[in-house]
C-alpha cells in the first residue's frame, strides 16, 4: 500500500485506535494509522503488536501492519485518505473536567489537510454536544472549510481491552451524524468492517448512548457495593444473595474496591458537569451519590483490613499486609483511577504496613511507584482486591468478604 491508496485513515492506535485500524484492515480496507508514538508505529510496520493482552491482535498486525496497515507519526502521510477516524485520549483534570488538550490537538492539526468531501469520524467518548461544537468549530477553523463541505459524525468506542477483536465484531455500534448526510456517508463506510452497526438520528444521540452505558455501570456497582456492605451487617452471605436475585430483569453487579479505568469512574462526571452548570444539581444525585458510594469503598475495605490486623498476634506495626495486585482490573496493566492503588496508599497513610504482589508487576515497577513489594508466603494477611479475598498465608483460612 502507498500513501496515494491509503483510504481510512485512523489517527490515535492506542487500545482502542489499533484494534480498529487492525479489523478494518482485515476487511480489504488500505488504513493509513497515525500515532505521535513513533516506537509504536515502528513496530506495527514490523508486524508487531504492541498489545500482547489484546487476543487475537497479533495475527492480524502480523497479516496486516506494515501492509494494508501502515502506520506513521506524521499526519500529512494520511492526506490523501478520505475518511479520518479519531480515537485519542480524553482526560479528566482534578475536578473532573474533560480536558481536551489532547483532542484538540489532534483535531486542528486534521484540521490542516482535510479536503472538501471528507469526512470525520470521532470515536473518544464525549460529553454529549461535543462533535456538534467544540469538534466542529476546532475542524472548521483549522481547515477554512465549513460543515457540508465535509462531513462529520460520532461512533462510541465500545470496546474492551483484551476482548476489543471480539468486540467490533460481534457488539452493537451506534454511529450518528451531525446531520443527516454525514450519518449516512459514516454509515455506509463503518458498513464495511463492522457488521453489527446501527444509525441512529444524530452525533449527539450516539455520544449519551456510551455516556448512559457508564452511568448505568457505575450506579449498578454502587449498589452492588452498598447492598453487600448491609448484607455484610446483616449476616447474610451476599454472593448467595446475588446468585438467585439476579435474573432476566435483575442484574446487580458485582462488589469491588471502587471503580477504577478510563472510562466507568470517568463518563458520569460528565452529565453531572453538565447538570452543575446548568444549575440543576438535583438532576444528577444518583450519579453524584453513585460516585461516592464507589469511591468510598476503599475506606470500607481499609477498615476490615485493619479489624483483621488487630485479631493478628503481632503489634499492629509488625503485621505485613500484602495487596494482592494494584491495576485498576485483573489481568491488565493500568492504573488510571485504579482504586486498589488507592487502597494501598490510604493503608501506608493510615500508617499500616502494606505491601504489594501484582503477578503482572516487577518490584522495580512498584517501587518507583513508592510502594514496597513482598512475596506472599512472608505476608501476614493477604486480600484480593479482586475477589474479596482474605487469606492468612499459611492457608489455614480463606475469607470471602466476610466480617472479620
Ligand atoms: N481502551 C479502552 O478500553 C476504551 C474503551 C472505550 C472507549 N475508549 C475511548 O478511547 C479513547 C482512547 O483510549 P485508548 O485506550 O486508545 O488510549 P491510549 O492511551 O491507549 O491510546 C491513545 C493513543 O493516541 C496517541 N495520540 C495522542 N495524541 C495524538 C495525536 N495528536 N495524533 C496521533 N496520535 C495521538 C497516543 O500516542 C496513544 O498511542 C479514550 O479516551 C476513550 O474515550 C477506550
């Protein structure tokens, strides 16, 4: 493939961008990937994945990268393309408002070599109203040309790491417009590599469709986290509970540390931003409520650590508590809003002495971090994030969440 015939070109081949890239290539489509990463974009050409847990990615950059999948950091490589899909990172500040550094960014330089008849796909989740105007003004500006000389349109990434193959696949994907001709041109060429695609009547729709998804996920854990701690008080087995309350109209999630990623802990903040500035604040008390129900759990969880240390026959000091792995979620290497982070370093300020086992972490990884590794069998206590766990290390007792 040369730069002339390239014809998608996606621009951010982070988790997201490469597994996209990667299946539109598969589909015969010539994509042209861009990523300031130059490294990564090295390895692409060399037919290397540079997300080994992305199953099945290997293959097809294997097949494809450096073929019907060139990847370059210079943007003016994918001038000839005619459709630009954007999937570059959206961050939070402190507050937890989206900061569009990044995007913006990414958006004025496209901005630069888009033609007439172009169009412009977004796929970052937004706060909805975002391709309709920030994008939209961001393209117009850089490019001198005006909405309908290109076309402009919205698809949520609603891809997992790990499962992201699967996903583009199989799941459902919305796409809208931000009018009617750019719905149907993005429709038409999304047609091509992803079956499972679905138009709906505007870029703004599709935008609160992946919003909605994440509310509706981290209300869900808030309630499975605070059902389990009544549960707890109550003496009832929670898991028990769950397993025949659950069914066709009944899905509670599961219990956690909090709710950790780029995404789920992420997304509500974006409505509730919207709600305060607007000044209804009542529109958004479950989501208010929801994020702190989640993000307090640590303090939950760091309580029965300590009643559990103090049953231990050691001075409080001495007892060494080993966090059995710190990632935001099992089995990925992340740590955006990673809540058993969080757990560790709440621990150390309570002046507990915590430590870290993380199968997927070296010692040195967790020391620059300014935490300390330990190797199970020289623990005291152990507890799983991810299960709930409690476990003594001699094996004598395993805990499931259970009041100490
Ligand atoms: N990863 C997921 O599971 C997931 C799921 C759903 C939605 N998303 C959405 O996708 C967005 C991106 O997520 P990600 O996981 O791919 O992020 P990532 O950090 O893995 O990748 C982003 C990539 O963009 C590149 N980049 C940054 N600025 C650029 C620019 N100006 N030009 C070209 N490349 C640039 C970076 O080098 C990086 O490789 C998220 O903000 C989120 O809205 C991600």
């Amino acid at each position: 493939m040369s730069e002339e015939t390239a014809e998608i070109a996606v621009i951010g081949l982070g988790n997201a961008g490469l597994p996209l890239a990667a299946v539109a290539a598969a589909s015969g489509i010539k994509v042209m990937g861009v990523d300031i990463d130059v490294k990564r974009c090295r390895l692409i050409n060399q037919g290397v994945n540079p997300i080994p847990e992305e199953e099945g990615l290997e293959e097809l950059i294997r097949l494809h990268g450096g073929e019907g999948l060139m990847a370059t950091p210079r943007l003016e490589d994918a001038k000839f393309c005619h459709t630009f899909i954007v999937i570059v990172p959206l961050f939070v500040d402190p507050s937890f408002n989206p900061d569009f550094t990044i995007m913006e960014n990414a958006v004025r330089s496209l901005g630069k070599i888009l033609k007439k008849g172009d169009l412009v796909v977004l796929e970052t989740t937004f706060p909805p109203g975002t391709t309709d105007t920030k994008i939209k003004a961001w393209l117009e500006e850089a490019s001198g040309l005006k909405l309908g000389d290109f076309f402009l349109a919205y698809s949520p990434e609603r891809i997992m790491t790990g499962y992201s193959l699967s996903r583009l696949r199989e799941f459902p994907k919305v796409i809208g417009g931000t009018n009617e001709e750019s719905g149907l041109r993005a429709y038409q060429i999304y047609k091509k590599f992803i079956p499972n695609l679905h138009l709906v009547s505007s870029a703004k729709v599709a935008e609160m469709i992946k919003v909605m998804e994440g509310c509706y996920r981290d209300v869900n854990i808030a309630l499975a986290n605070e059902l389990f701690k009544i549960a707890e008080e109550l003496g009832v087995d929670f898991f028990e509970a769950r397993e025949y309350a659950n069914h066709q109209y009944c899905h509670i999630h599961l219990p956690s540390t909090g709710v950790g990623g780029h995404c789920i802990p992420v997304y509500p903040w974006f409505l509730i931003k919207e709600m305060e500035r607007i000044e209804l604040f009542g529109h958004c008390n479950l989501l208010r409520g929801s994020r702190q129900v989640n993000d307090e759990m640590i303090h939950y969880w760091a309580e029965k650590i300590l009643l559990r240390c103090m049953k231990i026959e050691k001075p409080l000091a001495e007892v060494k508590i080993c966090i059995m792995g710190i990632t935001f979620r099992a089995g990925v290497k992340e740590f955006y809003h990673s809540r058993n982070l969080a757990l560790v370093r709440l621990l150390m300020e309570k002046g507990l002495n915590a430590y870290v086992y993380d199968p997927l972490l070296s010692k040195d990884e967790v020391e620059r971090m300014g935490l300390r590794c330990i190797e199970p069998e020289k623990a005291d206590l152990l507890f799983d994030p991810f299960l709930l766990r409690f476990e003594i290390p001699d094996g004598k007792a395993a805990f499931k969440g259970q009041t100490p």
